[in-house]
C-alpha cells in the first residue's frame, strides 16, 4: 500500500486527478489539502469534497492557505468557470472540511511516513512552503513530490514563459523547489503535447455512460472554450490528471532528467518562469526530475479505467 498525499486547488482538471487517485489500486490517500489558486480556497474546498463523495469516499480534507505568500490571489475562474467546475450547475456548497489546518497536517502526515509518503501538488506551492518554513526537517522524509506546475520546454499558458500553479505563487515555488525534496515537475508543456482531449475523445470518454464519465467531461465545459481560442489547442487539456498519471505510475513518464531548475520571482512577464538549466551551464546541483515526454496512450487507459 502507497501512501499520498494530495494538496489541491481544486477546479476542472483537478477534480479529474482526483477520481483518477481516489479510484486507483493500492493507493491510500491519508489526506486532501486545499489551497487557493484555480479559485477561492472556499470554492476548492466544495468542488473536492463534491468530487470525493461522487467517488463514494471519505477522505480526510482540509483547509490551507487563502492567499499566495506575498502576493494577492488570482484566481484562474476565467479558464474553469466561476465556480472552477465549469459552471454546469452542481450543488457545490455546504460542506465542512476536517478540523485542523492543511500545513499541520501536511508536516504530521509525512512525520507519521517518514520515506513512504507520496506528494502530489496540483496548485500553487503555498500549503508546501508553508509546511517547510515551519517544518524543514520534513524535506528529506518525502519520498517523491510530484508537482504539476512550470514548463519544462516550450512556452507558457498564463504569460508566453510561465505557467499558471508557479505563477500564483512564485516565491513559494522557489522555496519548494530549493528545498532538497525529491521532486519530479510535471509541466504544462506535457499536458499540451500528451493529455488534450479533442472532441471525437470527448464524446467516446463521456459515452462509456457513468456519473463519473458524464461528471469529468462536463466539467470541462468552459475550460474547453479557453484552451480552443486561447491556448489554441484542439480541445481542452487536462494538467493535473497526465501528473496525477505520472505520480500513480511512474512509467507513464517515458522521458526525464535530473537537471537545475530556478523560479523567476521577478514581475512582468516572466514572472513564475521555471529556467531549467538544459545544459548545465549554470553548474549547479540538480534539484528537481524533470519530464519531457509522457505515453498518451498509457495515460489515456488510465483516465478512462478511472471512470468506468
């Protein structure tokens, strides 16, 4: 039995990830902690628990941080929709988190399995910053951090070099990934080049007929609009569940290095931007596995078993 640890701000593609983990074998989510990025931290909270409980699971969930570190919150409801789930209607309101603060939780939960727990961060960084500021020892007790976030080659989806996660909330990114953890960065450019989803795939994912099916792919409702006209991809991409894919089975990554990475803090348009050093022409140490190239069609099995 794996032992993860999800930290979240739960909108479209999240909630995907989410059924893809909470319906995996062998895997033992020891809890969900939410974060503001895509939207609000309230908004997160509602669509992961209505995402949990379509699972027909009970998943300890709790609540991190509002706001970036140094910067005010903005928020990506132009890409997901208002409420993140592509404003289809759900009823996604009235539900409580667990009691207690995610960044206690998070140094607690990788304390209680030192070498064995599983990170997987879908949003900004803030919740993990956090947690090492107060808890640095807890660094080298991580088994694996899978973070969707940055772009290993190629270009950006909020400015021409940065994406979205990394952006919200650079500085703690930059702590994250100086940290010394073992991390592995799942980047933008994996979910536009190996997990769009186009319309013909679309209707054959949503035709295999069950409220996940159905769930999943109509959450995608607004963001499908934004990725067509704006990202100009042929459908709507899908980041967090190909780095959700790659963190449940490692071999769905089929091409990474071990390379430096650095996180400009700076404003403007490269804000949020993560240099990898490609060549090692910075000669610094390593800090973070990068990936490069993923197997669509292994992530493909996976999301479409984790619907059925």
């Amino acid at each position: 039995m794996r032992h993860f640890l999800i930290d979240t701000d739960t909108a479209s593609d999240d909630a995907v990830a989410l059924v893809m983990a909470l319906n995996y074998p062998d895997i033992k989510i020891e809890a969900i902690t939410l974060v503001a990025g895509n939207v609000s931290l309230a908004q997160g909270l509602q669509n992961a628990l209505y995402t949990i409980e379509l699972c027909g699971q009970k998943i300890p969930t709790y609540k991190g941080a509002a706001q970036p570190l140094l910067r005010p919150l903005k928020t990506a409801q132009f890409v997901h929709g208002q409420d993140g789930m592509g404003d289809i209607g759900l009823e996604l309101s009235g539900r409580q988190a667990d009691d207690g603060n995610a960044i206690d939780v998070i140094i607690d939960t990788i304390k209680a399995f030192p070498h064995e727990l599983e990170l997987v961060t879908l949003g900004p960084l803030t919740n993990i910053a956090l947690a090492l500021a107060k808890a640095p020892e807890i660094a080298p007790l991580v088994k694996q951090c899978t973070i969707m976030g940055g772009v290993g080659k190629g270009h950006g989806n909020i400015t021409p070099v940065s994406e979205f996660n990394i952006w919200v909330d650079p500085e703690a990114a930059r702590m994250v990934f100086d940290s010394g953890m073992k991390m592995k960065m799942v980047g933008w450019d994996i979910s536009r080049n190996h997990a769009c989803i186009d319309e013909a795939l679309h209707k054959e994912i949503r035709s295999i007929g069950t409220a996940l099916a159905t769930f999943c792919m109509d959450i995608q409702n607004v963001v499908k609009n934004f990725a067509t006209t704006t990202s100009k991809l042929p459908g709507f991409d899908l980041p967090d569940p190909i780095a959700m894919a790659i963190a449940l089975d490692h071999n769905v990554a089929t091409l990474t290095e071990e390379l430096y990475v650095e996180v400009i803090i700076a404003d403007g348009v490269t804000r949020g931007q993560t240099v990898v050093d490609h060549t090692g022409v910075l000669q610094k140490t390593p800090n973070m596995e990068v990936v490069f190239e993923a197997s669509r069609e292994q992530f493909l099995t996976m999301l479409k078993s984790a619907v059925k």
